[in-house]
C-alpha cells in the first residue's frame, strides 16, 4: 500500500470511531474541573474540601463533545431549512 493510501485509511477509521463515540456518548468529563463539578479547596489544616461550583460545566461535571456539538448545529440547520 502506498502511504497516501495508508494515511488516508487511518483517518477514515479515526473519523467513523470518533463519530460512533459521539453518537453513543455524547457527553465527556469537563476538563476544567476534571468531572467533579466543583473545584477542591483545603482548609487551613490541609484537610480536602469542597469548592465552589464549576462555571464551565454549570456544576454537572459533563460537557457536549466537539463532533456532537457540530452534529448539532448541522441537524438544527437542516431542520431550519426544510419546509
């Protein structure tokens, strides 16, 4: 196989993977607060407790994934234009 061939296959099967992990969970772990929902503060013992809520993920931890968000937008257009 030639590697133009070769590299052209790796990404078709990037793309169709990313897409069914996107179409069976839409939703990943928010990156500023790692899934939690909060931030972890210490107190002046140096005991773990709980922060204040995550602005970026509304506290539920989760976020929509990039494909997902597209596919939205996409369908929402789509929809928008058909009669």
């Amino acid at each position: 196989m030639t590697p133009l061939l070769l590299a052209s296959a790796c990404l078709v099967v990037v793309t169709v993977c990313y897409g069914g992990m996107c179409a069976v969970s839409p939703f990943g772990d928010c990156r500023r607060c790692r899934g939690m929902g909060h931030a972890i503060k210490t107190d002046r013992k140096g005991r773990a407790k709980r922060g204040k809520d995550c602005r970026r993920c509304q506290a539920t931890g989760k976020r929509i994934r990039v494909g997902r968000h597209l596919f939205n937008l996409w369908s929402q257009t789509y929809r928008d234009g058909t009669p």
